[in-house]
C-alpha cells in the first residue's frame, strides 16, 4: 500500500493564487470522505474567509481500469463491466455498448426489444434522478426527500429485478436484443409505477418546489451560460438548463426514440435551481415515454436471430446441432468483429454517454474508451465555483449529478 | 409490551457487566457516513425507508471517523483510495469494526487489475465479508447482525489480554 504522499503549499503553486502561498488564504481539503461529494470527489478549496476562491478537482480515487480490463474481454463478456461504469445507470451503459458492438457487426435489433430497451432506460433514467433528488436535497438538509426519493426507487429496482433477477448490475441489454423477454408481471409492474409516480412528483414539487429555504440556497447560485456549457463539453440536464436544447433522443434518435411524443425540457437561468426544475421535468417526460412504449409493446422476438453472433435460445441447444455449435463457439471463442473503429453515444441521465470501439479483426475489443458524461461536466467546477461561498458549493455539487464511478472509470 | 411487562415490579434488572457493554454496543452502533462506489447505493437503501436500519440502532450515520464504531467499505477500493481508507480506519476510536461489502471490497470482484486493491483486508482488518455484486440491502442487514452476534460474543478476559 503506498503511503500518502505529504504536500506543501510549494507543490501547489501551479493551481492556487499568489495569495495562498503568502498565506493570506486558507487551503483546505474537502473530500475524498465528505457526505457532500457524492463519492470519493476530493476538492482542494483555497478560501478567503467563507468565499471559495479557487476550486481544484482532484479525481481518480475511484479509478478501477474498467477500460483496460474491457479490453481483455470479448465482447459478449466485457458488457458486464459497463453496468460498474456509472452505477447509477447500469441499463443506460449496457445500452450504449451493446449498440455501439450492434454498430461494428451490422446487428439488427428486433422492435420488441428496442421499445423494451426504451422502458428500461427510461425507468432507470428516472431511478438515477430520484437518488439524486434524494441526496442533492440532503446536501440541502431536506432529509424527508431521501426517504422519499429510495421509497420510490424501490418499485422501479422490483421492474429489473423481475426482468434480470438483479436490482442494479443488470446486464439485461445484449448485444443483438435482450437476455430473454420480459415475464407476463412487468405490464403490471410498470402500470402501476405509471399509475402512483406522477402524484409523487407533485408531492416533491408541494415540499420543494416554492420552499423558501430551497430558493434562497439555489436562485442564482452556480450559474452557467449556453456558450460555456458548450466549451466544457457539458451535455445533459446541466446543459439544458442554460438553455440550451440538446438531448440525444430528440436529436439523434435511437432505439427508437423518434416514435414517441415527449418534450425536451429547457430552463434559460442555468442556476442549481433550473437544473432542479429540469431533471424534475425530466421525470415527468420519462413516464410519458414509458407508457407510449409499453401502449404499444409490439410482440416478436426479442432477440437477433444471427446466430453467429448472438447465441441461440436455450431450448434449441438440445435439439439443434448447429444451435449447439454456435452456442459453444459463441462462449469459448466469442466472434470476430470486422476491423474498423464506431463511435455511439446514448443519453444517460447524466448527458451524452459514448463509446468508443476499435477493433482489430479479432474477438476482443483492440480499444474501448468511454465518453463519460460526468467527467466533462465535473470540469465545470472551478468555474461555478468561484466566488461562492463553501454551503453553496454543496449545492453546486449536487447539482451537478457527477457519479464517481463515471469519472474516473 | 416489553420490558415493563417482562419485569413487572421488580425495579432491579440484574446482569454481568460484560452483557450490558454487549448490549448497548451492539444496539447503537453508528456506522462512518462513507460510500465508494455501487454498493453504497444499496448502503443507503438499507438507510432509507424501505429496508430501515435504525431498526437496529444503526439510522445514525456519521460523516466524521471520530464518531463511529463500524466502517462498511462500501465499493471498490482503488490503489490511491487505500491510504485514504487506513487513515479514516485509524482515526475511528475503539472499539471499532469493519464490514467489508461486496466483492470487489471483499476479493476484487470483477476487477483483477492493476487499479483495484484486490480485497480490502490488505489495508484494513476485516470482521464481516458481505458477499454479492452488489449485495441486496438484506444481505448487508444480515452481515450486520453477524457483527452484532461477534460483538456479543466478546469476553472482557480476551480483551485485555
């Protein structure tokens, strides 16, 4: 184990003011164990009394290679590292990988499972925005919101728990279509999350929405524009509560996406407060698409029937000797993808999620690089952050939405 | 109900002082307010109102070392989080324990690499492993009633030895 490395006011020249190395201002670490940072963020703050004069990100205490390990994986095996990637959206990650392998090997995806697919992105996008509903309102010492928020998230993880047989690392999404098709309770299941959800955010909306506490700790505070949004690279709700009208499945469809009927919610202030009322939006919108989808479930299959790269059902094995050989060739050897490099990006609840593969010609990705979307907008921070003071930088970063497991991958 | 029907009248409970620190260890125990990665997510299920750990003396969660009794290592533990682990670990006062959740904290899980220390036992000791990827909000409540019956089970003569 190495040992922490001690660090002098010397070492930081390059990233604090004149001032912090004189010592008129205040260095101070917040994080990596901070109930605030939402994981193992640390942020090495230089204050002048109360107000952050400069904010330094320090990332990569949760580095976990998933890259380099995807890379020592075929492809059908390396999607179970995706789900660890952003654990707050482990459907929206098999999604984008599973469509950028689809990409590369020229897969067809049966309408079944795409609207399938569409369902469960859209239950987990609203999943990831309840526990940051959740825990950003307890930054803000909103405890009710917590137990509300995971009161809620519990109906949503029973739906993939039904369908996959886990509650979050649910590698359900494969490439060529799904794992198997949903069982005969998920109609009802998601009914009746369509039937009480709605009612529960206008009860987060009753406790939050006009709380004067809530406005006088988010009007205002951690305000971006459009232009600089688009400079960092800051997709998502965050980009669109400065305004700007950019989501992926409005814009790019896929999966899809393009048959359904829903509203690209925007705000023009780009405060802590827009993002709140963008992501509550948000949710109101992913309902609306969930019951169009399951209204018209189209019936099929669910998966590809290529079985060179998709394995066959398990009833055929038994009784198929091709069946069989593609089901062994597919598990020991995985299949070649042919030569050549795809990028696919899907709308994570976080903003634009892509991935990058290339390959060699053979059974395992020769390169696979994510495109995180909490990593780019977490670079935003020095900027929000200038200026205010050390409880609305709490704010900030709960507004932010960043995962950790997003970061630093 | 309780111990007001079971004692009725008699004003006096009796018990070995050993039974008693058990006792009132074991039904306030504050865990550190500290998640890593996935599985502390299913940490705060646990916390919040469908599973309820304050069921078991456990709703207090604090975000300082110098309150707590019991680290859940909640997620992977990179190579640059270890030292950072056994400083919070060492800053905990005794009596203290540790739950090791899930099995990237456990073994490494998924993760053989070069960036994950492959079990949290090399920095820390370990009472409890809570196995699963991650592991249900019932599987962590069961590891620690585990700890709880450990804790139960200490005799004073052992410690001081």
């Amino acid at each position: 184990m190495p040992d922490i490395q001690e660090v002098t006011v010397d070492d930081l020249k390059h990233l604090v003011s004149e001032k912090a190395i004189q010592g008129e201002t205040m260095l101070l670490n917040m994080g990596p164990q901070h109930p605030s940072t939402h994981g193992v963020l640390r942020l090495l703050l230089e204050l002048d009394g109360e107000t952050v004069i400069n904010c330094i990100p320090d990332i990569g205490f949760l580095h976990t290679g998933i890259e380099k390990n995807m890379e020592a994986k075929t492809y059908q095996k390396a999607e179970v590292m995706s789900d660890r990637l952003d654990y707050m959206n482990p459907v929206g990650n098999n999604l984008a990988y599973s469509m950028a392998v689809e990409k590369l090997v020229e897969l067809d995806v049966p309408v079944r499972a795409q609207a399938i697919r569409v369902i469960l992105a859209e239950l987990t996008r609203y999943q990831s925005h309840l526990v940051w509903l959740g825990t950003a309102a307890l930054d803000l010492a909103a405890m009710s919101m917590f137990l509300y928020c995971f009161r809620e998230r519990e109906y949503i993880l029973d739906v993939m728990e039904l369908c996959s047989g886990q509650r979050m690392m649910t590698t359900y999404i494969r490439p060529g279509g799904l794992w198997r098709d949903v069982p005969v309770e998920f109609e009802a299941a998601v009914r009746n999350i369509l039937k009480t959800f709605p009612k529960r955010i206008d009860e987060y909306e009753a406790l939050l929405t006009r709380n004067p506490l809530m406005l006088d700790r988010t009007l205002g505070i951690g305000r971006l524009t459009g232009e600089e949004c688009l400079n960092f690279g800051v997709t998502g709700p965050m980009l669109r509560a400065s305004g700007v009208k950019w989501d992926l499945r409005k814009t790019r469809p896929y999966s899809g996406y393009e048959q359904y009927d829903f509203e690209v919610p925007t705000r023009p202030e780009g405060d802590v407060y827009a993002r709140f009322l963008v992501r509550l939006e948000e949710m109101r919108q992913s309902l609306k698409i969930v019951e169009q989808a399951l209204n018209k479930l189209p019936m099929g299959p669910v998966r590809s029937n290529n079985f060179k790269f998709v394995p066959p059902p398990r009833s055929e094995i038994g009784v198929s000797m091709e069946a069989l050989i593609h089901h062994f060739k597919l598990w020991t050897d995985g299949f070649n993808a042919p030569k050549g490099s795809i990028y696919n990006a899907v709308e994570s609840p976080r903003g634009e999620l892509g991935v990058y593969l290339e390959s060699d010609g053979g059974p395992k990705p020769y390169r696979i690089h994510w495109r995180t979307p909490s990593f780019d907008n977490l670079q935003s921070i020095p900027l929000m952050a200038k200026g205010v003071l050390v409880a609305d930088l709490v704010a900030i970063i709960g507004s932010i939405d960043i995962v950790l497991g997003d970061v630093d991958r | 109900m309780g111990v007001e029907q079971k004692l009725g009248n008699m004003g006096v409970v009796t018990t070995t002082l050993e039974q008693a620190v058990a006792w009132s260890r074991t039904n306030a125990m504050w865990p550190l307010l500290f998640g890593l990665a996935c599985c502390a997510i299913e940490m705060m299920s646990a916390q919040a109102s469908h599973y309820d750990m304050s069921r078991f003396g456990m709703e207090l969660m604090r975000p300082s070392p110098r309150q707590s009794d019991l680290m859940i290592v909640a997620g992977r533990v990179s190579r640059k989080m270890a030292p950072v682990l056994r400083r919070l670990y060492d800053q905990m006062p005794e009596p203290k324990w540790v739950i090791s959740m899930g099995d990237c904290a456990s073994c490494g899980g998924v993760f053989n690499n070069y960036a994950v220390v492959q079990g949290v036992d090399e920095v820390v000791p370990v009472d409890v492993y809570v196995a699963g990827c991650p592991p249900r909000p019932e599987a962590l409540i069961h590891g620690v009633l585990t700890l709880y019956e450990k804790v139960r089970g200490i005799k004073f003569a052992d410690v001081q030895k």
